[in-house]
C-alpha cells in the first residue's frame, strides 16, 4: 500500500481547503432540500398533486443537469472557485424569492404570458411562479459539484481521490442533515426573542437557510486556494495527465478533450441510474412518509421522520467512505468495478422493499413505519455510495485539475437528466396506481435503475479492459 509523503504543514492546509470547500457545498444543500420539505404545505394550500410535484423537481432536474454541462465548461476557463461564488450569490437570492415572493401574482403574470404563448387556458399560476423560480435555482445549484471538484482535483493524488469522493460525499450529507434538522424545526414553529414563526409556515423554509449559505460563501472565499502552489506547496501534487502550470484551458480545448474521452459516456449513463434513485427517494421522501406511512409532514413532524431522515445520511456517509477507501486501496483508483457491485446490490435491495410493501408490511402502523423508515436508510447508503465515486473520483480521473470541471459537468448531468426521467415517470404512475397499491412502484421504478447502472459499469469495465489491451499492444 502506497503511502504519500507530503512536506510539513502540507495536509493541514489542504483540510482548511477542503473543509471550506465542502462546507460551501454543504450550504448548497441546504438551499436545495428544504424544498421537500415545503411540499405538504404547498399541496394544502394549492392543491397541487403528485405528478405536479414531481413535475417541478424534473423541471429542477433538467435545468441543474444541462447548468452542470454549460457552466462545468464555463468552469474550466475561470476556475473553480469562482464558479463556487457565482452559485452560491445566485441561489441565495433564489431562495430569498421564493421565500418573499408573493406567488400567486407572480405566478399570475408568468400565466398570462404562458397563456399568450401557447394559446392554452390550461395554466395553473402557483405551478408556473413555483417552477420558474426553483428552475433558476437549479441552473445556479449547477456551478457548485465542477467547481470543487476542479479545485480538489488539483489537490490531491489518483490514488487518493477515492477517499476524497468519500469525503465528498459526507459534505454532502452534512448539508442534507443540517437540512432535515432545521426545516421541521421550522414547520414546528420558532420563537426565539423577536424572530416568532407560527408552525406550518413553509415560506420560512427558504428564508432562514440562505443566511447559512452566506456565511458558508464568506468562509470559502478567505480560506480556499485554488492549487497548492497558490497556498505555497509549489510541486507537491502532479498531475497524472497534465502537470503543467495552471488550472484553466480554453473553452474549445476542454470540450473537444472531454466530449470525445472513451469512457466519459459510459461513466454518464450510470450516473443517471445514480440520479434516477437518490433523487427521488430523497425528495419524494416526505411525500412516502405522509401518504404510506400516514405521517403529519405539515405542521407536526414526528421524531422518528427526523431520526430517520438523519439517519439516511449517515448511511450514506458510511457508503461513500467505504466504496471510495475500496476503490483506491484494493483497485489501485479504478471505480467501475465497485460501482457495478454497488449498483446491482441497490437493486436487490429495493426489490426485496418492494415485495414488503406488496405483502402489507410497509404502512401506518408501529411495525410498517420502521421497515418503511428501515428501507430509505439502506436506500441511501447504496444510492450514495455509487454517487461520490462515479461522480466525484472518475470525473478527477479523466479531467485531471485542467479539465475536471467539464468532466464533472458531463457526467454530474446525467444524473439530474436521469432523475428527471425517474421523477416525471414516478409521479404519474404514482398517482394512476397509489389507490390501489400504495408506493409499491416507486420502489419498482427505482430497483429498474439499479439494474441499469450496473450494466453500464460492466460496460464500463469491458472498456478499459480494451484500452489497456491496445495501450499493452506494441506500435
């Protein structure tokens, strides 16, 4: 086991870095989970359905997801860190919108227009003011994953990327768990000296989190460096594919290099059988447990939605550590041969969730709410752990610090492109067939990427086998 020697002071600092850098991506979480958790509050008080909730996270899914594949590009030409900054501004004043807007006049004009447009009277004001505001939050969400991801790819060895994706994906789930805990002690109702909200205020869910996001973006600024030169360990980390100085490349450059890579769009495709289960079962979650397990999500959130959505992240954490450890120590920095592993094991165990639910032993009673709760859990540990290495270590691997905000951006898109697929199915098969089988296909829908992404990885593998077989073949 190769162990790298660093100079004095080196490993410190690039926790500071990363830390900052994770820290800031966490705060990008928090400005995006808090929407699942507003939508009982905007099922009561517009009527919306499943489908139009779901419809709106795709329309989110869909924007981020060609964001990432725009400004992971845009990222490559003017480094990460600003790419960072320039999200973070745009989607804490998104949120501050949504928070402040007055939805139905906007919502009104944005109607009329509609209505104008397309010549249709069929234009629901709330749906259209809802899925404009929180689609432009996801075209600034995108600046966040290519951005780190490029610094740190300047930070740290092949060999060493894995673990990183690891730790990626604990930032992430900090930001989700800050998430879980502030937004139903929200809805629970606050009241703290002056600031008294009433429960079930769900506007406040995009009020209070931005604040965080702030500080997070203030942190970020002072601390991080783009490269270790900048923070004076000039020499210490090389570049596998391009130890030049510098981190940017020409927009041309970075895109002819990455769209033609070979394994890119192997990559790409599991990555949106990752995006087609972790998104929907961490943004329909709080539907599942209103509607399956007969929980009040409103205004009174139960302790053990809370211990359970904490708990989700922790699984994924744990995930995440131990798929990106495996990768680097026992497949010297090769990712599909854990990834297959892990995508086929998704789909086994949301399949044995399905058949629970068929057999009636997921649903509003103490015994049904702990499998149902027990299920989410192992869920997001296989879910997130294809999630860092596929789309933190491989996009580094392929990029390189030059190019692996682009690389990020291609393969990171495919996951909102894939969760967008899996949100807009679920949402209408779920509202033609919940009547009679309760959530019984959200599971399904999910155990069918699950599968999908495994096959992709076992493409992934016959490919780089081929690779290495002509790179070993003698010119």
């Amino acid at each position: 086991m190769e162990i790298a020697h660093y100079p004095k002071g080196f490993r410190a600092r690039r926790g500071l870095n990363w830390g900052s850098l994770g820290l800031m991506y966490a705060a990008y979480y928090m400005c995006r989970y808090n929407f699942r958790f507003a939508t009982p509050g905007m099922v009561e008080e517009f009527g919306f359905t499943t489908t139009q909730i779901s419809d709106m996270l795709a329309i989110w899914s869909l924007t981020y997801g060609t964001g990432q594949l725009v400004n992971g590009l845009l990222t490559d030409k003017i480094g990460g860190k600003r790419s960072m900054q320039i999200g973070a501004f745009g989607t804490i004043i998104v949120n501050l919108l949504l928070g402040f807007l007055p939805l139905l006049v906007v919502g009104g004009a944005l109607a009329a227009a509609a209505k104008f447009i397309f010549r249709s009277d069929v234009v629901d004001p709330a749906f259209i003011a809802i899925a404009v505001v929180w689609l432009i939050n996801g075209w600034f969400q995108s600046f966040g994953a290519p951005g780190m991801i490029k610094i740190n790819a300047a930070w740290f060895r092949r060999t060493e990327r894995g673990t990183f994706a690891g730790i990626f994906g604990f930032m992430i789930q900090l930001g989700q768990v800050a998430s879980s805990k502030l937004s139903p002690a929200i809805l629970n109702g606050i009241s703290l000296g002056i600031l008294v909200i009433a429960p079930g205020q769900w506007r406040w869910l995009f009020i209070l989190p931005p604040i965080v996001t702030l500080a997070a973006a203030a942190f970020m600024t002072l601390a991080a460096k783009q490269t270790p030169d900048e923070a004076g360990y000039p020499g210490v980390i090389e570049d596998e594919l391009d130890n030049s100085e510098g981190v940017t490349v020409p927009l041309k450059e970075s895109f002819q290099t990455i769209f033609t890579h070979p394994l890119v769009w192997f990559y790409a495709a599991a990555y949106a059988c990752t995006g087609a289960v972790r998104t929907s079962s961490d943004q329909l979650a709080i539907l599942y447990f209103q509607e399956q397990l007969g929980m009040d999500m409103k205004t009174n959130i139960p302790p053990t939605v809370i211990w359970t959505l904490a708990a989700m992240p922790m699984a994924a954490v744990a995930g995440s550590l131990a798929s990106g450890w495996v990768s680097d120590k026992f497949f010297k920095g090769h990712r599909s041969p854990v990834a297959m592993t892990l995508y086929f094991v998704e789909a086994a165990v949301i399949s044995f969730a399905a058949f629970l639910l068929l057999r009636g032993l997921v649903g509003p009673t103490p015994g049904g709410i702990l499998v149902g709760c027990g299920i989410l859990i192992a869920i997001a540990l296989t879910a997130n752990s294809t999630h860092s290495i596929v789309g933190a270590a491989a996009p580094m691997d392929i990029g390189g610090k030059k190019m692996a905000g682009f690389a990020a951006g291609v393969i990171d898109s495919f996951q909102y492109y894939g969760a967008a697929i899996s949100l807009v199915i679920t949402g209408r098969v779920l509202d033609a067939t919940k009547e009679a089988h309760g959530w019984l296909f959200w599971y399904v829908i999910m155990a069918s990427f699950g599968v999908l992404g495994g096959i992709s990885m076992l493409l992934v593998m016959r490919k780089q086998k081929r690779m290495n077989a002509q790179s070993a073949t003698p010119a």
